[in-house]
C-alpha cells in the first residue's frame, strides 16, 4: 500500500508570505483511494475563509485540482495535488543491519 498526502499550493489571492504549500492529509492507500480524498479535500478545504460563498474546482488530472474560493471579501485560488511517497531514507536506515 503507498503512502500519500494531500498538498494545498495558493496560486491566486494571497500575500507573498502566505504561498507556502500546506499538507492537508497524509494517509496510506490505493491510487483510487488517494484520488477520492485529493477530491474530498478540494470539496471541503476552506483556506482562510470563515465562510464559503462560493467554490470552484477545476480537473487538471486525476491528481491535481484549481480550486478557486470566494469568500465576502476574498477570493483564493489554489492548487490542490495528490503526491506519493516514492522514497524515505527512513525506511532504508531502520532495515539495515546492525
């Protein structure tokens, strides 16, 4: 089973202080559990905005989002992607021998 996360990138909206990616989740699954939550996410995350007048979500590929969000005052645009892990050097540490 692969393990993925969910990253939220602003694109649209934001100050330049607030363009770092944001992990949304981290979980292990298939490639079509994986979509599902990518999709989940870009259905539910709110950014910053205390309440969503409107949403937006455009498919760029069955890994990746453009969601573009409208608040009161605001509108964010941001670009949500699915990524699996591929390697941890971690993992690679705790198998060898002692």
């Amino acid at each position: 089973m692969a393990r993925w996360i969910v990253l939220a990138i602003p694109v649209d909206g934001v100050s330049e202080m607030d363009r770092d990616a944001r992990t949304l989740a981290e979980f292990d699954g298939s490639a079509e559990e994986a979509e599902s939550a990518l999709l989940k996410e870009a259905s539910t995350y709110e950014h910053k905005l205390w309440k969503v007048r409107r949403r937006e979500i455009f498919k760029c590929s069955d890994r990746s989002y453009f969601l573009r969000i409208h608040g009161r005052l605001a509108t964010y645009g941001l670009l949500l992607q699915l990524a699996e892990l591929v390697h941890d050097s971690a993992e690679l540490t705790s198998r060898s021998p002692a």
